[in-house]
C-alpha cells in the first residue's frame, strides 16, 4: 500500500473479527514501525503486547474497578477540564457520528456506556497493544510516542491489519502496569486495540471528517 493512501484510509475500527493475528506478523509490524524517528535516536517506546488469557485479565481488573466505582489518576494528562470551542464541536460532532452509526439516541446514557465499555474489551480484537515512555525523559518525548503510535496503526494496513488508539486503555495505569509487570519508571501513554476489521459491523461505517488546511495553516513569506 503507498503511503498516501495508507495515510488516508487508516481509520479507527471498533469491531473485529474473532480471528487471530500470529506472533510472528506482530513481530513483523513492530520490525517495521521501530524505524519511526525520535529525538537523539532514543527510542523511547516500549510496546506490551496482550493477547488470550492477560488481555482478558486486562478487561475483568478494569471492568471490575468501574464496576466498583474505582478511578486511578492517568499518568497522561489528557482531557481538558473545560472543552473549549473548535475542539468541545469536533468532539460532540465525533461523538454523535459514532453514536448515530450504531442507532444510539443521544439521551440514552445506558447504551452509550455500554457502547464506550467495550473500549476495555478491545472492540474484540485478538491484540492489544499497550505503550509506556520512560519518566526519565522530558514531555517533549510524547512527540515521538505519537509519531510512533501512528507509524504502528499505518504499518499495520500494510499487513491487512486494523487498529483503534485508545487513551481509554490508561485510564488504570496501575492495574495495568502490575498485570503487565511494567516498571513504575514508565507512563502509560495509551493502548490499541488490533486486529481484522469486521466489514460488516454498522460501528465501523462511518468515517470522522477533517477540516480544510486553511482553517490550521498559516503561510508566511
Ligand atoms: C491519542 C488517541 C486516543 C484515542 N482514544 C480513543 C479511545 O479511548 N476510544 C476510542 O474509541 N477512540 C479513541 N481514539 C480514536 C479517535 O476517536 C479517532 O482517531 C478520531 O475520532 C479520528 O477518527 P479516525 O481515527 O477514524 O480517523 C483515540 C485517538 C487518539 C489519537
């Protein structure tokens, strides 16, 4: 697939298949996105792959804790407090299209809990991916985490894989970090879900939109 198109077709899916990647393709798409680029080279990635009986550990601690009404602080401070306008729009706009492409009426706060649960069941992909940085390094090393959560989702097209990135997977670093065994000198940064994309879910129908380049970029001459 050339990369123009990739770039333009990786989408975010939320319903797959119930067939599984082999390790050996894993291994292969992590070959590839570790040529993403970072500061001073420092590679700062570490990458958790979860599959069969951890994964489902993952989602019952996690379910378990929501269950109970148990919140763990995110080591990534990522949603504002206050959604200000452009982002509080594009954000409802996303909201509703996801909602909408699975028949969910706005007002049903039961049924879009249950739809935005399935984030910690992975949409029922065969793999998660979790991504942690070393504390150690300044925050300017988020930049390079995302370059190369990117270069991971765009990779795995090439391998008729899909993905989901997911801040929702870090909302329980510890619990998270003691099932995977991940030293508390790392953040959790977020996870993905990976796998085939079920064609046929409604949930996976609908495409998020962009705005033009003139409403993000400015010339100067
Ligand atoms: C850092 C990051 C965190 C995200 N977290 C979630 C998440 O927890 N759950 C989810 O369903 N989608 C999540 N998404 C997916 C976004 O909603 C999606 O990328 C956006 O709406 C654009 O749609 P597209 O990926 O289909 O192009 C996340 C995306 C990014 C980049």
């Amino acid at each position: 697939m050339d990369i123009r198109t990739a770039i333009k077709e990786r989408k975010s899916v939320r319903k797959f298949l119930d067939k599984p990647v082999d390790k050996r393709t894993i291994e292969e798409l992590l070959e590839v996105a570790k040529w993403a680029p970072s500061g001073a080279n420092c590679q700062p990635w570490r990458v958790d792959v979860v599959m069969g009986k951890k994964k489902d550990e993952i989602t019952r601690a996690i379910l378990e804790a929501k269950e109970k009404g148990i919140t763990e602080e995110p080591e990534m401070d990522y949603y504002p407090e206050t959604w200000k306008n452009p982002y509080k729009e594009r954000r409802f706009k996303c909201g509703l299209a996801l909602y909408s492409a699975i028949g969910i009426k706005r007002g049903d706060v039961e049924a879009r809990k249950e739809a935005w649960f399935r984030n910690y069941k992975f949409f029922d992909a065969p793999v998660g991916l979790f991504f942690s940085m070393p504390k150690c390094l300044g925050t300017g090393y988020l930049v390079d985490m995302g370059i190369f959560i990117q270069t991971v989702a765009l990779a795995a097209l090439d391998f008729g894989l899909s993905t989901c990135i997911q801040a929702s997977l870090a909302e329980y670093p510890n619990t998270v970090k003691r099932i995977l065994d991940i030293p508390d000198t790392f953040s959790l940064i977020c996870g993905m879900s990976l796998g085939y994309e079920d064609k046929n879910a409604p949930i996976n129908s609908f495409r998020t939109q962009r705005v033009s380049i003139e409403d993000f970029v400015n010339w100067h001459q």
